[in-house]
C-alpha cells in the first residue's frame, strides 16, 4: 500500500502549529502547511457563523456596506479543549499561535486550557504564545513559525524565536470609514463625523501590548495608503533585509492593497506579497476599505 507524503510528513512533523481565523491566512495556507485553525464566532444581520457556518467575505462586506453591523466572540474555553483535543490525536505537541491579548481575552482561555489539559495528560505539551498580533500581522508570525518548523526546528526552538521577535512584527493600516471605528470605541462620535465630513483617514498600528493605537491621520485615500508605505521605510530599520515577503489585508479593497504591493517592490525591491482579505473579526471594527500592511521591523 502506497504511503500518502502529505500524510507521512503529518505523523513525522514533531509538533504541530496552530492559529486562528483572526490571522486572515488563505485556506489553502493553512492546508497546505496542515495548520490546526480555531475559528472566532460572529453574529450578523441574527445569523451565527463561525466552525460550522461560514458567510462567504465577499457577502459579509456587502451585507456591512449596507448597513448591517455584526458581532463578534472570543474562543471559550469549551472550544479550546475541543479543538486542542482533536488536534492532539494527531500531534502530542503543540504550538499554538494566539491572536492578540490586548484585543480579546480568548488568549487567556488558552493559557487556562493547556494547562488544564497538560495537568491531566502528561504526555502531551501546549506551547501558548501571546502573538500581540492580528489579521495578517498573525499570519506573518504563523509563517515564520512555519518555515523554521520546515527547517527542523522543535518546538522549544520555534517558540523561542517567535517570542524573541513579537515586537519586531509590525503592523500598520488605515480605514475608510471612521464610523467603524467609533463602533469600536477607537474615536469619539465628533472625531468620526467631522473626519468623514473632511476626507480624514487615520493611520494606526498594533503597539507592543497589543492593542489598537492611532499614529496620525492624512486628508484622502492615495495619501493614507502611500503614509502606510511611508512607515514601513521608517520602521524597517536593521530589518530590511530580512523582509523577503510581505503581508497585505484588506476589506474587500483588492485594488488598493495592490497598489500598496506595488509601491512597495517600486520603492524597496520586494517582490513577494501574500495579499488576503481580511475576515468577519477584525473586518466587523474596521470595516469595508481598511488595508493593512504587516513586516518586520525595529520597532511597531
């Protein structure tokens, strides 16, 4: 009987890495790199989605635009020991990639569940690491943490590099609408109206604790992008060099993370981009039109 690689590779890989809906990864990433995925709920227009039900993106931004707001949830503690228990019969070892604390606490179910379960089977091992990252910026990290598992890292050595570099992955976006982020508690209702009345598009970043954080703001769409640019030439740094790939995700603005990809390669010479949309979590406060642009650099 012939012996699938792709299955061979799963029972001989020593740990297995796992992240969230909330890192915007293409499904064909995650299964090709066989990534174990926990899926955030949403509610929208009084369906839930999430595990078992998902709204297409393309739908879920239309449905916004037109003025339905969605809610989201965290992971509870009863999903975390679900999942961690499926994924554990494939691998005792796990890595597992938490989306940002500072935006919600399902990380810190996270930490309670492994523990739980590692207590309770002591033959197994659930690595949580606190990303401080979301979208895409969660993606970068998942891939980084993939191509040392693909070069025979363990699972120690993974994590300790990840944890190493947390504060080196940079995020950076801008949102079209700012209601979206009043919603969100991120403006004031003047900020908002007065902004969207003006043209006014906020930059923000993702800071080292994780939480969303305003950096400034330009008066149209082409400055807002081309200021998201602007900063990764800033924030690089010593890092440079090392940025062989970058992210991009957006809410259903293709054209303009393309545009951002292609400023990038003309100002910086990079040439490889994995450009995603952004889903229903973080694309239920940012709404439709955010790009968002993640690297490594100095600093956040």
């Amino acid at each position: 009987m012939k012996t699938n690689t792709k299955d061979k590779d799963k029972t001989t890989k020593s740990f297995k890495i796992v992240t969230n809906t909330t890192a915007d990864l293409p499904l064909e990433y995650i299964e090709e790199n066989d990534l174990g995925l926990l899926h955030f709920n949403n509610v929208l227009d009084g369906v839930e989605y999430g595990e078992h039900k998902q709204l297409p993106w393309k739908d879920f931004y239309a449905m916004m635009r037109s003025g339905k707001m969605p809610t989201t949830s965290q992971v509870n503690p009863e999903q975390f020991r679900r999942n961690f228990g499926e994924f554990i019969t494939e691998n005792k070892n796990i890595l597992y990639l938490s989306f940002s604390s500072g935006l919600s606490s399902s990380c810190q179910n996270a930490f309670l569940v492994a523990g739980e379960m590692m207590e309770e089977q002591k033959d197994i091992r659930i690595r949580v690491i606190d990303s401080l990252c979301a979208s895409l910026g969660e993606g970068l990290l998942v891939h980084k943490a993939v191509q040392l598992q693909k070069a025979g890292k363990t699972l120690d050595e993974t994590a300790t590099w990840v944890t190493d570099h947390l504060l080196n992955l940079t995020h950076v976006f801008t949102v079209d609408d700012l209601n979206h982020l009043y919603r969100g508690g991120r403006v004031s209702k003047a900020t908002a109206i007065i902004g969207t009345l003006a043209g006014i598009k906020p930059i923000l970043h993702v800071d080292d604790e994780g939480h969303l954080v305003p950096l400034s703001k330009v008066r149209g769409r082409k400055k807002s992008l081309i200021a998201l640019v602007d900063l990764m030439e800033q924030k690089m740094g010593s890092y440079r060099d090392q940025n062989d790939i970058v992210f991009i995700s957006h809410g259903d603005a293709l054209e303009d993370a393309q545009f951002v990809a292609d400023e990038i390669k003309k100002r910086f010479g990079i040439d490889q981009f994995l450009i995603n949309h952004i889903g229903p979590t973080i694309g239920a406060h940012a709404g439709p039109g955010t790009i968002a642009l993640f690297f490594m650099g100095d600093v956040r």
